[in-house]
C-alpha cells in the first residue's frame, strides 16, 4: 500500500491517502487539491513534491 499526507506539502492540511498504486494516490490527491484546494491543475513541481513524499506501507 501506498500512503501520503497532504500535510507533507501543504501546511496544516490534514487529509490523508491511501492506495494500492502511486498512481491512484496522484489521482485522488488531484480531486483533493481541486475541492479543498481550488487547484484546477496540480503544477508538474507539486506532483513531484508528492511523488516524493509518497511513503510505501508495508
Ligand atoms: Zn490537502
């Protein structure tokens, strides 16, 4: 399992994720950024920022 806090990279924003793949953890992270964040798009920068802060459960 995949995991990531959005707090990680937008201060004080206490939504988590957890998926099976990286690539649905960028999915709903781009649904979250658009609803509780008012990002249309999330900037290539940013997505890397979550990449790299995507931790791997065991
Ligand atoms: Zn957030």
């Amino acid at each position: 399992m995949k995991q990531f806090a959005c707090g990680d990279v937008v201060p004080g924003c206490r939504k988590t994720f957890t998926a099976p793949s990286e690539e649905e953890i960028l999915g709903s992270v781009g649904r979250h950024a658009l609803d509780d964040h008012g990002l249309a798009e999330v900037p290539p920068e940013l997505v890397e920022q979550v990449r790299g802060r995507i931790l791997t459960l065991a």
